[in-house]
C-alpha cells in the first residue's frame, strides 16, 4: 500500500491530471495510470512530491550506451512549486561489467520541457533503461558522478 496521510485519492488525481495537461503528458499514458492506481489502496499524502510525479521524460536509443530523463518533483500541491531535473548517464565496461561509468544533472525550467520534447523525449510511465534520479546530489550541489562515485 502506498504512502498514507490528509488528502485523498480524488485531490491527487484531480492535482497530477492538471500537471498532465500542461505538460502535455498523453492523455492515454495518464489515464490508464489513473485507472491502475484508483484500483490500488493508494492515498496521496502532503509528501508525495518526494516521490515525484508519476511520468519522466525519456530520450534513449536502442543499443545506445547513453540515456537521459528529465523528472518532476513536486513539494507540495501547488503547481508552482517544483524541482525539474535532467539526469544522464554514459554506461560502458569497465572490468568486463556493464556500468554506469557517467552521470550528470541540472535543473530545467518549465518552459524548457517543449525544447527537450522537440528533441526526441518521450514520456513515460517506466524508465527503460532505468536510472536513479539524484534530486539529493542535485540539492548538495553535485551536477556530474564518475564510475568510482556510482560504485
């Protein structure tokens, strides 16, 4: 069961369709989103933004060693505040294993979402491949991890 608190199912739904359509989320990808989750004892608490929100923007190429996302945070149930960040990583081999031998983030403005989306980002519910989203490396001011830092 997900995280429990004050407010209830139908302000968090109603809170994450609003943030869908200004960022221009598909609206198939949120709603059957919605549909799974209303089927779940899910309630959403003052602190799902520590969670984030439910979709990333995603830019990967089959066989490619690189990927990035962009993820939303949400602190509160306000739409203005939140933390957008876009991550990257670089894999590669080291000691015949395949690794995350790069990574780097900043923060983006809204207003940056279009250009990212116009350049190949996809939303999407589930990272493929799947990437840590370091919001905390972000806040202590850490913008780029070698291979020694992910191990």
């Amino acid at each position: 069961m997900s995280l429990i608190n004050k407010f209830d199912k139908d302000h968090y739904f109603t809170f994450i369709k609003k943030i869908c359509k200004e960022f221009e989320v598909p609206k198939d990808l949120y709603l059957n989103w919605m549909e799974k989750m209303n089927d779940e004892q899910t309630v959403a608490s003052l602190t799902f933004g520590q969670d984030g929100f439910p979709f990333c923007l995603q830019k990967y190429e089959e066989g490619s060693l690189e990927t990035s996302v962009i993820a939303i945070q949400f602190n509160t149930f306000n739409f203005h505040d939140l933390t957008i960040l876009w991550e990257y990583r670089k894999f590669g081999y080291p000691e015949g294993k395949l690794y995350a031998i790069e990574g780097k983030r900043k923060y983006l403005n809204k207003d940056e979402l279009a250009f990212y989306i116009s350049q190949g980002y996809k939303w999407t519910e589930k990272l493929n491949p799947q990437i840590t989203i370091n919001f905390s490396l972000a806040k202590k001011g850490i913008f780029y991890s070698s291979y020694e830092d992910f191990k």
